[in-house]
C-alpha cells in the first residue's frame, strides 16, 4: 500500500497512517508492541496505571521492539470529593449492592485514574517514546515544554472544532477528531453537551478546514471501508480501538468479549455510570437502569469508587451486567485475530476500498 | 466524473449517485428541477402538503423536466390524540405564549402531517415519478403493490442495520442509511433509543454487509469529501440535504437562514419539542429551555399544535428562538449557490477527493 498523505509516517516514522488507540484497560503492552511492529503507531494507556506499572509496560515494549510508540494519560481536573452526592450514589446503587451480596461499604480495590503529573512526566523523559497523547485537553503548559525540548511529540483529542483550534493554539502536534461513534470516553473538554457531538463524517472535514496540524479521525472506523473515509474527508490518518479488543493481545475481559461478540454489539450509548465521565460502551443492566446518563453520578473519576465493586462481583459471577463494555459503533466489524493482523487487514483493505471507488 | 459503481445510475436513470433530499419545509419545486436538471435525483417532500398541494408541485416539476424524481412521504401510525398529554403540554409552554402574548387556545393554522395514503397514491400512478421514499418504515404492502406494478421504485430509511433488513425483506430497491448526523426527523422505526443511534461512519459499513440492494448514505454528508468517504464505505450513492438549505431554491425562512450560517450552526441535537418525534435542528431558546428531548411531549405529529404558534409568532417578531432550525451536523459546510451548483460542486469535490487520496 503506497499511502499518497505522508504526513504522519513523517512525523511519527511509522509505516502506516493508523494508531492502535490506547484503551485504559484492554490495552497491554503486548498489543503496542505487535502494532507497532506491524507498522502502526502503537499505544499504551496509562490512565489506570501507577507510574511504577507505567514503568513496567515501557520497560516490556523497549525488550520487544525500538520503533516508535504513543503513551496516553488522561488530564483531567482531580475532582473535589462532596460527601452528599457519594451517599446519594452508594443509595443510588444500594439495591444492586443487595443483590449481589456486597457490603454497603465495599470499595473498588484503589484502581487509580490520576491525571498527569510530575512523576509520569520523570518517566517519559526516561523512556522518550515518539509520542505523548493527552484525553479531556492538555496539561499545564509548564509539564508539557520539557516534552516538547526533549522532542517527544504531541496530541490530544477534540470532539468539536472549538476543541480542534484550542489544541492547535497550544502547539499539538496533530489533533485527533474523535467523532461521537468512539468508544470509551469522549475526550469532550471545552464542552459537557453530549446531545451536540459531532459524528465522524461531520466533525472530521469540518476540523481539517480549521487547523492546520494533520487530523487523525477517531471513531467508528474498524476496517478498511473505513480508514477510506477518513482518509478522503481528509483526516492525514485514522486511530482504531474496537477493531483491537477481539486480540489475544488485549486485556479483554470475557463478559466483555461475549459483549463485543453478542447479536447486540451495535446497540452502545453514551453512559457516565461507570466513571462519571461520558463513555460509549454495549448497552448492559446498569446502563439501562441506572442510566445511561445518571445526572446524580459523582463527578470523574468518583463514580467508579462505587460502581467498581458491582462490576467485580458480577465478573465473579460470569455476568457483565455491571461491567464497562466500552465499544465504538463498529465492534461488529470487528474480528479475533492477533494485533499484527489487524493492522494488516487494515492496510490490505484500505487498498481494496480505495481502488474501488476508483476502479 | 466517472462513477465506478452505476448501481443507482441504473437503478434511477440519473447521471450522478445524488439524492437531492426532500425536507419539508424548505424544499420546493424549484428545487428538485435544479437537482434533477444537474444530474442528481430532484425530490419532492409531501408530508406537509394535502394532495392538491402535491399535485401542484408535480404539475411544476413536469413543466419543466421530464427527468427523474423521487416523491418522500411521512408513512408514521397517526397517533390517538391523549387530552391530558395536550393539556400537559399546553401547560409546559405557556409561559411563551405569555411572553408573545398569544391566547392559550392558539392553534398552529393546520399544518398537515398525514401518513401515505390511498389520496397520494392516485397522485402517484397519475405522475409515475421514477421514484417515492419514505420515512418512519414502510406504509402497509397494500398501498405498495400499486406503486410496483406501475414501476415506480421504493426506498426507505434505515437509522440500524435491523431496520435496513426489515425494509430489505419487504423489497425496498434501496436502502437509505441515515447516520445520526443527518438533519431533520430520524427515520426510526423500530427502536425508539435515539442514545443508540450510529453515526454514518459506523452504519453504512454495517448496512452494506446486512443488505444486497444498494445503500445511499446519509448523515452529515455536505460536500465532495463526504461523498468520497461514503463511496468509500461502501455505500452506492448519498442523499444530500443540509446543503440545499440554502440555496435560493429552498423555501428556508430568513430566521433558519440566520441559523445556519451562525458561528453556532455546529451545535445541533435530536430534539421532540417541535413534533413529538427527534429530528435534528440547531440548538435555540425552546430546544434549550423546554428540550432536546421532552418527556411530555404528545406523540408525532400532535406536539406541533401547541409549538408551532410559537414558531409563527416568534418569526412574525424576528426570532427563530421557536422556531425548528432543522439541520445536518455539517451546516458550516453549506454554500450559498444555486441548488444545480449544488449538485456540481458535489461532483467535482468528490473527483478531487478520490484523486487526492490516490495520488
């Protein structure tokens, strides 16, 4: 596959136009390792991660591979615990609780999502992978220059053009247009409106004309057909999740896999039960129930402090009625086989799609 | 432009995979004789004309074409009018019936939304265009079977890939693919989740797999690349509407016009404040304060008895703070040019599109 847009295997040094997105949970190194070998960008997730496990996957990529690789981190604001509004939500979730024979008090075992700092700064400029990305915005400017002095480079995710020129004015490398098909959480930032967010097929030519920096498209693209599209809406490249959790590589859970697998994969909504946060994933128990959209949830990431615990006890179970089962819009397009073979399905049939639009 | 795949070309006897959409309202004859002339597929919108009203349009439209057409109807169950939901909602908008000073007891001039039926289809096998639509399903097979024995060709919307199979098994000759994006009324009709809802990136793949008659994508669809991405996807053709809005053919009032063109006409949602059912708009005063989505709002078409003298009264004094301000989530990407330049500026940015992506 000759790729006409260079663009980003310029700025990244990569093969092809694609990045195995970073999904905090299912992503392991493994998975970055066999994307990046196979000619993608590959990511880690570091959202979930202390920085000595963030070590630890770094140290397993570098054993396995030196091409370039991204590592995400979330940076949103540490939110102010309100004692009320938890009460209201263990209450909100008490006959879940019940059900499944947990203790009112049961805790979600320290599952951290810290915002970047300092200390994952330290490692970064240790390890200097190619690429840092950042969700929900960016950090201070302060953390970010020594990243930048030290060459590694930048991205962050927009979710409207407003997001697309913020990013850009701050020095982004590239912006990622992650569209309202994307699963996982919506890397919204400037805005909390989920009823406005823009599809793919809007939000991507509409960003390209507003930035100058390349445009990765995000969101609902799990094959070829679609890296096509992205690519003739103009986006410089495309970042695939869904497409990567049917792997052997990933951290999957079995609930979550029988999910992505289910006659139903393609009925997700936009739900905040599990984080607090606005994430897109497979319709479950606790989505339709308690949501999708709880206006009492504690802010990011508190919610989970109680949701956590039902998702455990349920897993034990072999019932994902209380698990995040985080999926794009695609995840019937998607297919178990290994990493690599991913990111050559892709390749291979971007080629087909391409060269039948234009015979 | 040479297209590579003729399926809809065939299919229509038309000279590009266009679809010109029928939005009622803004669309009128003019219109669609624009689009038609340019090599498109001109529609006519009659869910908000009696028959004498579409008899009219059609007598204008043979005046001055003999190409192809598509005539789109509303095929809803028209609903059993609940008094206490009427009151209810009467109630949820007096306060801006006070502060335009209308009666309470204002009706909205008698707007017609009546399903297909018997009526038009005498209309229908009167004019033989080549092609009717419909919206909300499919009316009941006795109503079709005279349309098919005259030849006239049958689509229908699908916003799932359940209901582009449902409409598949009862021999549409196309399905419309309308993606979460598109502006106006959700073509649903089997599931009422609008949370769920796939944007065009992720349904068009997903339909093209699901069906063997040709797929036209719709959904956030306002130029050349767009129509390049969704040729991409698979899809053999697009219905195009957002971008006739504001063309001097389109009967789009001056407050709408205002809309679209505004810094905020990339802020839409699905909203039921203005008939009961979600359709897409630019966020205002009413969508803001009483919506997107009302709880209590009488079932389609019932809720515009009570909203649409808001409408009138606002425009009367200027403002579009009640008025639907349907649109696509790719407004910004509308130009004001005739609606056969339209067509054409389509057809050439979509040649661009393709050449670009392949060198």
């Amino acid at each position: 596959m000759k790729w006409q847009d260079r663009r980003l295997l310029d700025l990244f040094g990569i093969e092809h136009p694609i990045i195995q997105a970073p999904m905090a949970g299912p992503t392991t190194p493994q998975m970055a390792i066999a994307a990046s070998k196979a000619g993608a960008l590959g990511s880690l997730a570091a959202a979930m991660l202390t920085p000595d496990l963030l070590r630890a996957e770094l140290q397993t990529v570098r054993q396995h591979t030196d091409r370039p690789i991204n590592v995400n981190f979330f940076c949103h604001t540490p939110p102010v615990v309100d004692a009320g509004r938890e009460a209201g939500w263990r209450k909100r979730l008490a006959r879940y609780y019940d059900q499944l024979g947990l203790p009112a008090s049961a805790a979600d075992g320290g599952a951290v999502r810290m915002p970047y700092g300092a200390a994952m700064g330290e490692l970064l400029l240790e390890f200097r992978p190619k690429v840092a990305s950042f969700h929900f915005g960016l950090p201070e400017e302060g953390l970010l220059k020594p990243l930048r002095a030290a060459g590694i480079l930048i991205l962050s995710s927009a979710t409207t053009v407003e997001e697309a020129c913020w990013l850009e004015a701050r020095g982004v490398d590239a912006v990622i247009a992650q569209g309202a098909e994307a699963g996982g959480h919506r890397g919204m930032f400037l805005t909390d409106d989920i009823a406005s967010q823009p599809g793919t097929m809007a939000l991507v030519p509409q960003v390209v004309d507003a930035v100058k920096v390349p445009v990765i498209a995000a969101g609902g693209i799990a094959d070829g057909r679609g890296v096509a599209a992205a690519l003739a809406l103009g986006a410089a490249g495309v970042q695939v999740g869904t497409a990567f959790l049917l792997t052997p590589e990933a951290r999957t859970s079995a609930v979550h896999r029988a999910a992505l697998k289910s006659r139903t994969a393609d009925v997700t909504a936009l739900t905040n039960v599990f984080t607090g946060r606005p994430a897109r994933g497979v319709v479950n128990l606790i989505m339709r129930e308690v949501g999708p959209i709880a206006p009492e949830a504690p802010s990011f990431p508190l919610a989970a402090g109680a949701a956590t615990p039902l998702r455990v006890a349920g897993e034990a179970k072999g019932s994902g009625d209380f698990s995040p089962l985080w999926s794009g819009q695609s995840a019937v397009l998607a297919r178990e086989m290994p990493a690599g073979e991913v990111v050559a399905s892709l390749v291979a049939q971007t080629g087909v799609a391409l060269r039948r639009v234009q015979g």
